[in-house]
C-alpha cells in the first residue's frame, strides 16, 4: 500500500502516517501538498494524508480548494499533538543564528517565541525535517530548523529550545484522503465533510444553519472559501457531527432541494 505525504521522515505527516496506517506500508514524500492531492487523485498512491487545520495557527485554506478540486474523499480524521523544537548544529548558540526555518505553518505556531529575538528571521521553507536534514547534510550554520524531536533524533542535530509553540496544547487536524468511493465501511458515519454552495439570497446562511441545528447536525466547522468563477461569492465547507446518519442523509437531501447545491467530501468516524 503506497501512501503519500508532503515532507519527509521526521515531519508531522510522517508521523501521522505511521499512526494511521503502521510501518509496513511504503510512504511516498512529495514537496508540496498539491503533488499529494494529485498522486491520490490519479491513482499513483492508495491514500493520501494532508494536514487541514491546526488549533494555534487555524485553517491551511489552500487543502480545502485541493479536495474540492482533485475531486477527492475524506476517509478519516486525525488529530496529532504536536510539539515544536529549535535546533541547529550541534556546538551553535541561539545568539549564532541569523535564520530560521521551516514549514509556514510551523513557524506561525511559534511566532510568540521569536518575539525575544528579534535579529532572527523567519523564512518558509518545504516541511519541518527537511530543513534539519538539510543543515545537517550540508553543515550549515547560523541557520536554525523548527521540527520534531524525531527529526533532531534522526538528523543529530542539537535541541536549543524545546516546546516553543505559543501554547503547549497545540494540535493539527489531518485527513486521509482517497478517490471517490461508495464503500461506507461497518461502522456508521457520525461526521462529515460538506461544501454547500448557498443560493444568492437574503438570510439564507442563517436559514441553513438553522434547518441543520434542527436535523440534529451539530456544526463543528464553517469556513467560507471564494467561488473563483463568481467574484465576491461563497461556498460554505463545513463539518458536522451527528448520531443518527439517516437524518444526515435527510438533512443532506433537503439542504440541495431549498438552500444550494451540496457536495460530500466525506463520511467518517469523529476522532476529536
Ligand atoms: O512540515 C511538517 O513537518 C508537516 O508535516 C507540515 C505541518 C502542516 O502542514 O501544518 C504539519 C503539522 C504542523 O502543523 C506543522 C507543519
């Protein structure tokens, strides 16, 4: 089984594959997320394993646009904590470092620590360990590398300062990804991936929202992405929770016939 992520050993995707789906399978790294969304889309990977939201830093709206138009399906959830550490090459002070870098992502979860240093700049960079491997591999110094402790383990780099995430309770969200399938599993659903392009008219958002409170669909999720053929109009990606799937289907049915065209990214199993 071939699963693909963006980063390489030692990144967060890489750890969230491993847990997913163990050390037996073989994991594909790709450098950026479209190259995975596309691989899954055209069958050269079985899944695909893409980060979507983390609690500090928010929503990577860029993977909401992938899934809707890779035309993929979300088939389970994953919620990783993640711990940020600085490190560079072993004998450098914090005080050597004119750089740091990382994934964009990584480095807005530690902005706050930054704050005290100011002659460090924080550049973007590909994936978390790819930097560490990076400086490790071509010696470099004066650089510095936000990763995981796995990736200063593997990379035998030194650990300047450990935890230096704004907060320590600090989570990404994954999905899993996978073509389109009917295969609903054993298990019923209890949440689910939507996009509801809402009709042009006054105090439907509100309507809407209130007619899927009134299915039992709790909302856990809105976001409101550009329809980029129709400047200044939204689509609506939401993710809800419920106990009863038939009134999903229900609720799903009655939202396309009076409030806007519906599309499904997924069914699966809440993990939160
Ligand atoms: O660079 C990595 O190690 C990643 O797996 C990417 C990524 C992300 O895309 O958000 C994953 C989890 C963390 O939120 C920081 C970076």
């Amino acid at each position: 089984m071939k699963i693909a992520i963006q980063g390489i050993p030692g990144s967060f995707h890489h750890q969230v594959a491993i847990n997913c789906f163990g050390t037996e399978v073989e994991i594909v790294g790709y450098r950026i997320f479209e190259e995975v969304a596309k691989c899954v889309a055209q069958g050269t990977c079985d899944y695909g394993v893409l980060a979507i939201e983390n609690s500090i830093a928010g929503a990577i709206l860029p993977n909401y646009e992938l899934i809707d138009r890779y035309n993929l399906t979300i088939k389970d959830e994953y919620y990783l904590p993640i711990s940020h550490n600085l490190m560079c090459l072993k004998g450098q002070k914090i005080e050597d470092l004119a750089e740091v870098r990382s994934h964009p992502m990584a480095l807005l979860q530690c902005k706050k620590f930054f704050e005290n240093y100011p002659q460090i700049k924080l550049v973007d960079d590909v994936d978390t360990a790819s930097v560490a491997k990076r400086i490790r591999e071509e010696k470099i110094k004066g650089i510095g590398a936000i990763a995981s402790m796995t990736a200063a383990q593997i990379y035998s780099l030194e650990v300047l300062a450990s935890d230096i995430q704004t907060v320590k309770n600090n989570f990404t969200r994954f999905i899993i990804l996978q073509k389109p399938t009917l295969d609903l599993g054993l298990v019923k659903p209890n949440k689910a991936s939507i996009k509801v392009t809402v009709n042009n008219e006054k105090g439907i958002l509100a309507k809407l929202l209130s007619h899927m409170s009134g299915s039992g669909l709790d909302l856990s999720k809105i976001q409101s992405i550009p329809v980029i053929e129709k400047p200044w109009e939204y689509s609506f990606f939401i993710d809800t929770e419920f106990e009863d799937y038939d009134a999903f289907k229900t609720a799903i049915a009655e939202i396309n016939s009076s409030f806007g065209s519906v599309k499904i990214f997924g069914e699966y199993q809440n993990r939160k």
